[in-house]
C-alpha cells in the first residue's frame, strides 16, 4: 500500500485526484500507475484501470491470475468491473468511497457469486492516510475555488 500511496502523491502533484494503484505478482511489484482522468482529460484514466493495463502488457496476458492489485481508494464500479474481468485473485485497498464504492460499500461486484470470478478483498490498509489524501486534496480544490 505505501507504493500505492506513493503514486497518488504523483498524482496530486499534477493537480489530479490522489489515488495510486499496483500490481504485485509473486512478491514483487511488476507495475504502478495514478489517476490521470483530469491530466488525459479520460474518465476512464482511473489509477486501476491503468495499472491493470500496464500489468496485462508486462505478463502478456490479459488475465492476471495470481496477481494483487494494491489502491488506495475503494474501486468504482467500472474498476471493480475490470479486477473481476481481468481475473485478479486478491484487491487490497485503503480508503472506502461512500459515494461511489463497488467493493464493499454501494455495491460487491468482487465478491457477486453471479459473476464468474471472485476476488479476495482487504479493505482499510492504511485507510487514514489514504483518506486524509484525498480530504485534503478537495480541501484544497474548495478553497481555490471560493478565491
């Protein structure tokens, strides 16, 4: 997680929303990506949906069976679509999203017995920093906004 954390921190530099992801396999992080949906002008430049991409290149397989992918924010739906497609074993993440997480809190698409693949999910890994990122960061937005 703190490379996940790592990434949003780029991500907040550049002026986008802070949420890092990785992919580690075997131990070992084989890629890293940040939200990049207001540099690319992308909605779906999610920090997941990039780091999924990336990782499918590197194995060469767009399932990525005995991966875990790392994130800082509890993924949305269409993340949570993409981790369950792309065949993920483990999803590990820090902060829950009530507005608009499909993990655990709106919806469980990675643990919908209708789908045809489960994920094993850890939520709350570092969750406070990985919350106050992002608090701190819409703080900061509101503020420059009412200047």
């Amino acid at each position: 997680m703190r490379a996940a954390i790592e990434q949003a921190r780029i991500a907040e530099g550049l002026g986008d929303v802070p949420v890092g992801a990785v992919v580690a396999r075997n131990g070992e992080i084989i890629e890293s990506a940040y939200n990049r949906r207001i540099i690319d002008a992308d909605p779906t430049a999610h920090a997941e949906m990039l780091v999924i991409r990336a990782a499918a290149e590197v194995i060469g397989d767009w399932r990525l069976t005995g991966c875990t992918l790392a994130v800082t924010l509890e993924p949305c739906p269409m993340c949570a679509g993409a981790i369950v497609l792309a065949r993920i074993d483990r999803l590990v993440y820090g902060a829950t999203d009530p507005k608009a997480g499909a993990v655990e809190t709106l919806y469980q698409i990675c643990s919908d017995t209708r789908l045809n693949h489960q994920v094993e999910v850890t939520s709350g890994i570092l969750s406070d920093e990985c919350s106050r990122l992002l608090s701190d960061f819409f703080r900061r937005q509101r503020e420059m906004g009412k200047k």
